[in-house]
C-alpha cells in the first residue's frame, strides 16, 4: 500500500488464516512492515499466519503508515526458519530499504554474482540474494547523492533495467520500497489452473473523491479515511476491477499516486551481475 496520508492497516486473523497455512499452501512465515518515514517497523515469523497471536495482535495495533509491504511465504528454496521470511530489510543511504518477492530463480548464483560483500544474504533463498544484487546497482546511485534523495526517475531505471536481466531466470513479482517510492514489478506467477504466466500483479487506485476500499473480506483492515490510495497485490483482494499490470512493466508510486510507469524493456548488453 502507498497512500498520501497514514492510515491504519491491520490484518484479520480469521480470514488471513486461509492464505497463510489453514487452506492454501502459504503456510511457511509471513511479515510485514512499516513505515515512518526513512524508517520502518518489520514484523516476520517463520511460523504459519494462522497460528499467530502476533497476526492477531496486529489486526488491532498496526500503527498507521502511508507505506505498507506484506509477504506471506510459501517455501521453494531455503529452509523454513526467520532468516528465509520477506520482506528482506537493509540500509541504504540512511534509510531502510525493504524488498518483497513472488516466484522462483533457480540458479541465481551461479547465473548473477554479487560484485562486493557490502549487501550479502543473511538466509539461502533467491530472493534474497536478488535483493542484494539490486542494492548493489542502488547503491551506486545513492553513494552518489551524498545524503540527498536521488530522483524518481533515476532510481525507477536502476529498478527496470534490474528487472529485465533478473527475470529471464524465472518468476520476478516484486514489491521495493526505499521509503520514498513503492516500486513494483509484474511478471509472472502460478495460475489457479498450475500454469506459469502473467499477470503476476494487479493494482487499484483510489482517490478521496472515490468511495473507500472495503477489504474486510479478503484479510485486510484499513481506517476509512479520505486520500489518495494504491494497493497492490498479487490477485484481486475485492470484486472490484483491479488493473492488470502488464508483464516486465515497473510501476513507481509515491504519496498514494501512480507516479510512472516503465514498460517492459529488454537487455540490450551482456551482464553477469
């Protein structure tokens, strides 16, 4: 979630239940984090979110924030255990960086290297050593800036060029957020039917002279409030029509608003990083 105001998010034990460990096979951990400004408050347990008192706790006292991620795990590559559950946090130019991943990249280090040991994963899985090759790329972005915020549009072609070479391993959905901009990638993701395609995303915008969203029914609480509002996730949390990102397109949201949005574009050179 991205919005222009805080807002109360909390997650509903009974429903979120089904997805985390009750009826779906999402039962291996699950997090979620924050925002305050540069900072972020990162919850995460290796344990099924339908077992959680935390869970519980949370659908009542989650503190208000305009940048909200969230991650249910479903183990494919790592161990089920705390160091393997997104979101993934690092610093990053003084701010906490928080990253977010949906699929599978077989391989990826033996295919993609970490070009220094300033980002390295703390667990064994993809997605977290994608992270770090992406803080890698950022880094010389933010190192540059000297304490300043680098541009939107200088941060989200680090994001897309980044997306375009990694995915070409397999499934990418990603959520990243450095506090400043949610940027958000679509690929592809495993169907109800078991098959691999796209969307991997979907998106609704709202604003405050719309009506607000009501995701009482899908897990998700939120204070009614009126302000500008997007929400991503991986399928429609409600009957209403949610917009299908398109397949190796970015999108980058601040303060609530679509701010731009990168089509898919191809690698035009080698890379092994």
């Amino acid at each position: 979630m991205s919005s222009r105001y805080p807002t109360s998010v909390g997650f509903s034990l009974e429903t979120l239940a089904r997805r985390g460990g009750q009826d779906g096979p999402h039962k291996d951990g699950w997090g979620v984090a924050y925002y305050e400004d540069k900072d972020a408050l990162l919850l995460r347990e290796s344990s099924p979110a339908a077992a959680s008192d935390l869970v519980k706790f949370m659908e009542k006292n989650g503190p208000p924030s305009k940048l909200v991620i969230s991650h249910i795990r479903h183990a494919i590559q790592g161990e089920k255990a705390l160091r393997n559950t997104q979101p993934f946090q690092r610093e990053l130019g003084g701010r906490a960086h928080v990253f977010a991943h949906n699929g599978n990249l077989p391989g990826i280090e033996d295919k993609r290297r970490l070009v220094s040991h300033r980002f390295t994963p703390v667990g064994e899985t993809d997605s977290e050593f994608a992270f770090c090759c992406l803080l890698e790329r950022l880094a010389r972005l933010w190192d540059g800036a000297k304490g300043k915020l680098p541009s939107v549009e200088s941060r989200l072609q680090i994001v897309s060029d980044f997306a375009a070479r990694f995915r070409s391993l397999g499934p990418l959905n990603f959520v990243y957020t450095d506090g400043d901009t949610l940027f958000v990638h679509a690929h592809r993701r495993v169907q109800s039917d078991g098959g691999i395609r796209a969307p991997g995303l979907h998106l609704l915008v709202r604003s405050c002279s719309e009506q607000a969203v009501d995701l009482s029914k899908s897990g998700v609480i939120m204070a009614p409030v009126a302000q500008e509002l997007v929400l991503v996730a991986s399928v429609p949390l409600t009957s209403e029509p949610w917009e299908r990102i398109g397949e190796g397109e970015v999108v980058a949201l601040t303060q609530g608003l679509v701010w731009e949005r990168m089509p898919n574009v191809q690698t035009t050179s080698r890379d092994s990083a």
